[in-house]
C-alpha cells in the first residue's frame, strides 16, 4: 500500500480572496492530518454572505496568522504526490498566495471534473455547470447539510467521500478493482477517459449557426447553437461558432453602420459570402478563440 500522505485532500476557507482563515487536509484514509484555524494578518471588513463563509471573525481573532504556521504546513504538501480537491484551483492559488512552495509538482485530481465524467455527462450537465459540493455528496448517498458545508474539515471530507464514491463507478464501468488505499490506477484511467470526453464534449459544444437577420436598422451578426424560430436571412452551419464569430466581425467591420453599433449595412455580395462560408474545429485554437470572443467588442480589424 502506497504512503497514505502521498494522497491528500485538502479545502480552505478564505476571507475576501486576500487570506486563508482555515485549511484542512485529509489522507487518502479518511483520516484529518492537518487542521487549523488562522486569523488574518491584516485587518479585513469580511464581506462574504453567512451562507458562503461560516467562519466569523471572533472565531479566529485568538488564532496565529497562516505565515507563522507556514514551518508546519510545508511539509505536509511536500510529502504528497497527489492532490485532491472541489474547485481545487481557488485553494492552490490561496496556497501559493500565502507562501506555500513547490506546489506545481503535484498532480491535480478536480473532483468536479470526475462527477461530470462519471455522472454528470450523461445528465446533460454542463462541463462548467457541474453542482455544487453540497449537491453532489448528497446525490451520492452522504447526507451533508447547509449546516456542514462551508466548514473546512467538512468540506474536505465530503470531497474524499465523492472522490472514492465516484473512482469506485469509474473503475466498475471499466470492470477494474478499486484500491481506496492507492489509487494511482484508477486516476490514470480517469485522466485518459476525461482527455477524451472533454475533447468531444467542446467540439460537440463548438457546432452551430452563424447567421445574419435583417432588421429596420440593418442586419444583425449571430451564432447560434440552434436555429432560432424566426428564420434569419442568411444561416448556415459551423463546425466552430466562435471562430464563425470572429471571421463574420473581421470579414464586416467596415460594413458596420456609424452610430449604430452591432449593426451592418451589407451588400448582397456579403450575404453570398456568408452562404459559401464554412469553416473546420480546431481543438489547439478553439478555446483561445472561445474566450476572445467574448470581449469582440473590443476587437479592432
């Protein structure tokens, strides 16, 4: 049996995304190897609501700051290999922001990632919808309450319960033994299986319309995942909406109509363009383009 310590399950509780007010850390054993409270090292106004941070600041205000405990948590994380979380990337950050070191050489397990792998695809669940920890823990058969969560001790153990809840269907859909004690297996399969899923699932996300609608003021440029009711001038299918996106604001930006933004005086030379456009995924560029589209009204061609 691989070293107990080299798995660990972590949450922390943050105040204001500027200090870590409390950190817990379980084995893969279920067992809690590290736990403490902190006060914060500068005076703060907490400003997050009761039902997203239990913690109050009487509860901490006898407590060391996170820095003078710093001897005793390092090395914690430098005996681990793997790290398991729920929304883990908050916690790494807030980690790294308090001095924790040398924490990119752990491997990552994002538990939100397994569910949707395991249960959450084939309910129709966004990839970057998947419920919250509270949710998901009681679907999987442990009661966990509003009154628990947000506790960091709870929390972490809840997130092990899925983890090994979750590794458990993974690996009997696989027809695979689950070893609770080293999992290195069953996270293997987990990265293999969730690189091929999530690759499929945004190019399936990708696919749509792009399309232009003829208003009073001029034609509007859309994409769209479906056909909308009212029929659009001109629309036809895509293999990827942003980079339809993208390519309709490059290919228009000089059709668009002065004091009238997002609307386009064009041609019906623009419209033949539209009707022989097509264009091809690609999974390199396609969630850079993603992101960029979001901000197109800021693009300048």
């Amino acid at each position: 049996m691989a070293a107990e310590k080299e798995y660990i399950c972590l949450d922390t509780e943050f105040v204001n995304n500027v200090a870590i007010i409390e950190l817990s850390v379980f084995s893969i054993a279920d067992r809690e190897i590290y736990h403490h409270l902190y006060r914060p090292a500068q005076q703060l106004r907490w400003t997050a609501p009761p039902d997203k941070l239990k913690i109050t600041p009487g509860m901490v205000a006898g407590e060391p700051t996170f820095a003078s405990c710093l001897k005793e948590i390092q090395p914690v994380f430098d005996a681990a290999r793997v790290i398991i979380g729920y929304a883990v990337d908050n916690d790494l950050g807030m980690l790294r922001k308090e001095g924790v070191r040398n924490l990119d050489r752990l491997k990552v397990v994002e538990v939100r990632d397994l569910y949707w792998l395991v249960k959450g695809r084939a309910e129709g669940v966004d990839l970057y919808g998947v419920p919250n920890l509270l949710a998901i823990t009681n679907e999987l058969g442990l009661t966990f309450d509003e009154g628990e969560a947000h506790f960091a001790s709870s929390d972490t153990q809840a997130t092990l319960y899925c983890f090994h809840r979750l590794m458990e269907k993974l690996c009997e859909s696989h027809s695979l033994a689950y070893d609770r004690g080293n999992p290195d297996e069953a996270i293997a399969l987990f990265d293999r299986e969730f690189e091929v899923a999530k690759k499929e699932y945004l190019r399936e996300q990708a696919r749509g319309y792009a399309m232009v609608e003829k208003t009073d003021k001029g034609y509007k440029l859309k994409v769209r995942r479906e056909i909308p009711d009212r029929k659009p001038e001109v629309c036809v299918e895509v293999a990827d909406r942003a980079l339809a996106d993208y390519d309709m604001a490059k290919q228009f930006a000089r059709r668009e109509i002065p004091g009238h933004k997002g609307y386009f005086r064009l041609r019906a030379a623009d419209l033949d363009w539209l009707r022989s456009y097509t264009n091809v995924y690609d999974e390199e560029n396609a969630e850079m383009l993603r992101k960029l589209m979001k901000f197109k009204g800021r693009l300048s061609f």
